[in-house]
C-alpha cells in the first residue's frame, strides 16, 4: 500500500480591494491543504492506562553516497497534449423553434471560458443578507478592483435563446438579460445577468446567441459596478429581485458556479457519475471489498457504490465525526472527533450481495476510547490493524481491540507516511523535518535523516527531501543516498517507485515544477519541466500499474484538479480530466483509486468524480489527433 501526501501551498490574493458595502467578502488567507492519495474481528472493548514512552532512537544511518547528475538549473519542457474540453464542444446551430443549438458545456460568464482574474465569483450564493432580510439567489461577480468592473463584457454562458432583454429591466440597478439553453436530454435552464449598462444591452427577445458571445457590460447599479449572475429553472421573461425570503433552492434556482462545473465535467470523457458538494465538505476515506468506496460527509460516513456512486449505507454520531479511516486488515471502520473520541464500527457485508442500504443500528460500535484530548484528529493505519492517532502534539498507538498501546508527546505533524512490511514509516513537519519507524516495539526516531515524502518500493522505501533522494531499508534502519538534491525551497512534491524499480519524482519550487525519472541506482534518465500552463502542485499514484500526475490549484475560493497520463518511455502527459469548484474550500482535494481503471476526484469543496481512465484516454487521444495536436 502506498500512502503519499504532499504539502500544497495555497496562493492568496494580497490586493486589498473595495467591495459593495452591502455584500462583504472573506478576506482570502494564504493555507496549506494537503491533497492525499489513500487507501485505508470484533475483539472485545478494552483499555489500559496511557503508557507514555522515552523513545530509543535508530541508529544513525551509514549513507551509501553514489554519485548522480544534479537536476540542471533548466530543463526541457515535457511535451504535453491532450484537451478533454474539445471533446465535448459543439457549434451553436441556429434553427427554427424552441432551439438555438443545444448546450455542449457551460463557461464562466467573466473572462470564459474558465473565469480567470476575476476578484470575485461565486461562493455568496445562498448568503443571507441582513440588509435586505433575504437570501442571495444568484453570484456576484466583479474585477480587482471592483471599481474598475466597470464596461468588463459580460458573457453567455452556454448555447442559448434569449427570452428577455431590458436595458432598464431592474431600474435605477439597470439592464437584465436571461437565457435559455436546453441540453440534449431536453432539460432547460435559464441563466441570468443583471446590472448591465443600459447601453451594452442591444440583443432583443428570441435572439440565439451562442457560449461566449456578449450579452452586455457591466454597469453602475446602486450598491456599484459588478454583475449579478443567477442559473434558476423559473421566471423567462422577468428579473425578480435576486433575493429570496428562504432557501433559494427550495423555489426554482440553482447555485450557478457549482452547477456550470457540473454540467462542465458531467459531459467530461471518462466520467461515470458525480455526487454534488456536501455543505460543510467530504473527504474520501478507501475502498471497501473492491465495490464499496467509503466517504466522509458533512461530519457523517457513507458507503457508496463505486459504479454509480449511490449510497449502500451510512453511519452517524451524536459527535461530529472529524476523520475516518478503514482498518489495513480486517472490515473496521475508525471515526474520531475534536473531543478525542475514538471509536471503531464493524463494516457491512460485501458490496457484492443484493444489498440496498445498512441502517445505522446495523453498525454499532465495536469500541470507544476516550483520549480527553481536544483538536482534529490525524489517524494513520498500522499495517497489522489497529491505528495511530495525532492530536496536536501528542501520537496515540491503538490496538484494533481498542487497546491503548502507547502515547508519545512533543511529537510533530504527520507529513506522509508508508507500510513497509509490518513496519510503518511516519514523516513530520514541523519546527523540524523527523523520520520515524514504527513497530511492535514502538517509534524509534531516525538519527541524522531528515523527513520528506515516502513511497513503498519492495520491502524498502524512497525518501525525498530537500538534501536529495534516499532508499530506506526499516529491517536493518540502514539508508542509501541515491541523488544529490539542489539546496532550494520546495512547496511540494510526490515520489512515485514503479513496478520496474525506477523513481519516479514530481517536485515543485518557487520558480518551476519538474517530472524526474531515475533508474533503480538513482541515475537520472530524463528530466523535464511542467509547462506553465500546468499550474499547482503536483502529486503522482498507480493506477493499474500505470503512473499518472494530479496537479491541484487552488486560490482563495476557487480551486482545479487535473490528472495526466504519464508516458515515461515517450516522456509525455496526456491531460485526461479537469474538474473544479468555486465555492469555499471546506475540505481539501483527494484522489483515489476505485479498483480497475477507476479514479474518484474529490475537489476541495466540489464535486466527487468517478472517472473511468482507459475510456478518457482513448476519447481523448482520439480527440487529439483529429485536431492534430
């Protein structure tokens, strides 16, 4: 099992901009967000007192120094290809009746297709504002700095009709345009744009207009220049007000941001299903029994049918549940929450049988230790059962029994982590990088061997850091040096050990990211820049033993993930999927693999994404050659 995690660090736009008066805005804040790869006997409830322990440590490591090319201080730019985008687009086909061509997928109605630059859109849909005693129902979107919103031009969303178009239509707060646009399977939807300057609104009801084309500017309404921007399933042919007395999904309208990326990715190639953002975020937890992938939701667990993402079953606590993790060895659920509640449930059955749902009374605990220790919890597997938990500065060992094993304090925040056998290596970040075994003995703290990311290669592991490359043998505690690092600042990075025994390494720094591969002894075999329109951190995983590359960005309330294909013997990235999300980021972007060929993408935030990789990779490489890419 493979278990990687990197640290991403999340950019923040420092320009101090004005705003409406009546529509405050959250200040963004730079934060780091880990984006994880993971996968995670009803013995009887017992504890014993805490055991606090005076760490041995390793021995310190005999490095074995072989001699490698530095990574140049430039390096060739990786060929990539591959637009999922282009295989869902559609010309707009003008035509008599109700149609003006049908939605092949929707844009951001700023700065299309994706809404780069913008200050603000999205992520207030919903809000209740005192001022007015209601709710928003739709977006407010606006240029930095919003005074200078002004004129920007305002754009159709999607293939379309209009239905109504007032240069005046909301008054003293100016023109409105609505659009119709119908998909294939003959639903509709109207998109709204209101607080246009009256001059910039010249198209007139009936109108086809197609995605991308103009609809207006942005003009000077009352509360100053920015667009109101609704999509509803109500009201053609009049403005409304934009506010709603209860919840405005309730009454015909629809979060616009989180429903343009979902028509957007739902016609995405590969992708099977999709489950809708939760309120207060979701996290994937593993795969269960090969059918079952366990999620966590809006502080419950669930248990979803990966080849269609339905609920097979859930659980709920009287106590938020903060984190969940499965069992390494038998069909445990763990859960705990900030008041150090740790409990385990027994899974349901196979997946495989007729099964509809399991009610929670199905699932009562197996056991609960209380910790007494507040603050969200870290839970990490131990390879022969059982889990570890990190609360802030404390690491507690528990049996898969409910046993208190041992507590450990003054420990560091977990960075990554891998099972090595009936070992299990644990990374820290903190006021200083640290290396530790842990065993049926306890930790042991490496000596003269700084932390990094770790991944499982044959009974041993690779460690990357910023002094270089290692491999680690936990039998022996011995260490390698395999490559020189280049002594710079690293805002993240992945290390990947293939079936064939070559390294790969994905890292990035304040002025590029980079793809490296080495050879079993650490030579370097090729090296390539990511180009600069892949931007983010980069994190690697195996899929059907296949390599592919996950870039996440994310940016005050916005964030995208893509996966790439990665060809390592062309030296190529075929981009495979993007998806995103533009609501607030309530939990942090995972990717797991789902048995097969199968990808769940979970965007911070947005959507959870099934995606089926053989069936992207050949739409769009099909795609690519028809364009001649």
């Amino acid at each position: 099992m493979i278990l990687l995690a990197i640290i991403v660090l999340v950019g923040c736009r420092s320009e101090k901009t004005a705003r409406p008066e009546d529509e405050p805005v959250e200040r963004a804040t730079a934060r780091t967000v880990e984006l994880v790869t993971r996968t995670r006997s009803t013995p009887a409830p017992s504890q014993t007192a805490t055991v606090t322990l005076t760490t041995t440590p390793t021995p310190t490591p005999t490095l074995t120094s072989t001699p490698t090319p530095t990574p140049t201080p430039i390096a060739q730019p990786i060929s990539a290809s591959g637009n999922p985008r282009a295989v869902s687009l559609q010309e707009s086909t003008s035509q008599d009746g109700p149609l003006c061509g049908l939605v092949d997928l929707f844009d951001f109605p700023l700065n299309p297709p994706e809404g780069d630059g913008v200050a603000r859109g999205g992520g207030d849909f919903g809000m209740y504002r005192g001022r007015y005693e209601k709710y928003h129902a739709g977006e407010d979107w606006w240029m930095s700095p919003w005074r200078a919103s002004f004129g920007s031009p305002v754009y159709s969303i999607g293939h379309g009709r209009v239905t109504y178009a007032a240069p005046n239509g909301w008054g003293r707060d100016q023109g409105v345009v609505i659009v119709r646009h119908t998909f294939a399977d003959g639903r509709q939807v109207l998109s709204f744009y209101g607080h246009l300057h009256p001059d910039s609104v010249v198209l007139t009801n009936g109108e086809c207009v197609r995605r991308g084309e103009q609809v207006g500017t942005i003009g000077r309404p009352t509360t100053g220049p920015h667009l109101h921007f609704e999509i509803r399933t109500h009201m053609p042919d009049e403005p409304g007000t934009g506010y709603w007395w209860q919840d405005p999904t309730l009454a015909g309208w629809k979060p616009p941001s989180t429903t343009i990326w979902q028509e957007r990715m739902s016609v995405s190639p590969g992708v099977e299903w999709l489950r809708p953002p939760a309120s207060r975020g979701k996290d994937g937890v593993g795969v269960h029994d090969d059918h079952t992938f366990v999620l966590l939701e809006d502080g419950k667990v669930v248990g979803l049918d990966v080849t269609n993402g339905n609920n097979r079953w859930s659980l709920e606590s009287e106590e938020y549940i903060n984190e969940a993790m499965l069992d390494a060895v038998r069909p445990l659920l763990y859960v705990a929450d900030r008041v150090g509640r740790v409990g385990a449930f027994r899974l349901p059955g196979s997946a495989s049988e007729d099964q509809e749902s399991t009610s929670e009374a199905d699932m009562e605990p197996v056991w609960t230790v209380e910790l007494s220790m507040v603050g969200r919890p870290t839970m990490i597997p131990l390879p022969d059962g059982g889990l570890i938990v990190v609360v802030r500065d404390t690491m507690t060992a528990l049996s898969a029994g409910g046993l208190v094993l041992w507590q450990l304090e003054d420990f560091d925040s977990p960075l990554d982590w891998v099972a090595v056998g009936d070992q299990l290596l644990i990374s820290t970040a903190g006021s200083e990088y640290s290396l530790w075994t842990i065993d049926d003995s306890g930790p042991r703290q490496w000596q003269g061997l700084l932390g990094g990311l770790l991944a499982d290669q044959d009974h041993e592991a690779i460690l990357f850091n910023r002094s270089g490359l290692f491999r680690l043998n936990p039998a022996n505690s011995s260490s390698e040096f395999l490559s020189e690092w280049p002594q710079d600042r690293l805002l993240g990075g992945d290390v990947l050990a293939l079936k064939d025994g070559r390294i790969l390494l994905a890292y990035a720094n304040w002025s590029e990211r980079r793809l490296i591969l080495f050879d079993a002894n650490g030579e370097v075999i090729w090296q390539r820049a990511l180009p600069r329109t892949i931007a983010g951190t980069p994190s690697l995983l195996m899929v059907d033993d296949l390599p592919y590359l996950v870039v996440q960005e994310e940016s005050g309330i916005s964030g995208t993930v893509s996966v790439f294909a990665v060809d390592t013997e062309a030296i190529s990235l075929i981009r495979l999927f993007n998806g995103g999300t533009r609501t607030p980021l309530t939990r942090h972007g995972s990717v797991h693999p789902a048995g097969g060929k199968r990808l769940l993408v979970n965007v911070g935030g947005g959507h959870l994404v099934a995606l089926d990789l053989a069936s992207a990779t050949r739409s769009v490489a099909s795609a690519t050659r028809s364009l001649g890419q």
